[in-house]
C-alpha cells in the first residue's frame, strides 16, 4: 500500500501541531488542535487513539488535559508515525481487498512493496524536530507560555 496521504499526513500534522504548541511539558487539547488544523474532532479522535497507543503521544486526563509528544521531539522519526496509521488501518481493511492471480502475486505485489520501501525512506531520516526547523524557516513563531496567574 502507497503512503496513504489521508490519514498518515493528519497523522504527522498533528504530531507536529503538539510539537510545535505543547512539546513534552504543556499539552494541547483536541478541540483547540481540531480548530487549528480545520478538522472535525471526531476524525481526528481515532488518529490521536493510534498515536498515543503507538507511544508517539501521552494523553493527559484533566481540566489542563490533553495531549502531548510521548518522547523528545528528536527522537520521533516520522517513519515511525506512518507506520503507526498505517498498521492501525491494514488492521480494519477487509482480507482479499484488490486484485488477485499471478499478475498481481507475482509483478503488481512486489512492485508496490518495492515503491512502498522507496516512500518510506525519506521519513526515516527526517523527525519532528526537522519539521520544527522548516517552520522556524517558513517564519511560523511557537507560541510563547501563557505566564501562570493567581487569583485569590
């Protein structure tokens, strides 16, 4: 199967959307991530489930809940979030899905996974933190803290 563009690239823009908002220490809540992106929260909720199962996420129950990096921004490589979406999907796709017979077996099966390798590879070497470093070039600025207030 061919990088599905859908839901791995929602699953890397949201990795990179709590990357970029939250990182280790603070979290981002799903309705302000799903505003953000432009997304319905229940699309999204399935693919936050996969990444935190994944370990890629940490989930963070509370009145300040929600969902932060589940590692250092370095350390996840985005082949590992692909992977995570797309074994969570090959998972619910039904067995015989496609084509079937020698042709497909012994040329188209080979073919794919040979062009499957060859998508893949770029994202093992490029990380959130690499993501992080083009939008610091493309003049996106993080958002600071908000400053910790008191009222008595």
């Amino acid at each position: 199967m061919l990088i599905r563009k859908d839901r791995a690239m929602v699953a890397v823009t949201i990795m990179l959307d709590v990357a970029f908002h939250a990182g280790r220490a603070a979290t981002v809540s799903a309705p302000d991530m799903a505003e953000r992106l432009g997304m319905a929260r229940r699309g999204m909720e399935p693919v936050l489930q996969t990444l935190s199962r994944a370990g890629l996420l940490d989930s963070v129950r509370g009145p300040r809940g929600g969902y932060r990096l589940g590692r250092p921004r370095r350390d996840i490589r985005l082949s590992e979030i692909v992977a995570a979406v797309l074994e969570d999907a090959a998972d619910t796709r039904p067995a015989g899905d496609g084509p079937f017979g020698r042709l497909q077996s012994e040329v188209i099966d080979p073919l794919w996974t040979q062009l499957d390798a060859a998508a893949l590879a770029p994202l093992a070497v490029l990380t959130l933190e690499d993501l992080l470093k083009r939008a610091a070039a493309a003049g996106l600025r993080r958002p600071t803290a908000e400053p910790i207030s008191f009222a008595i």
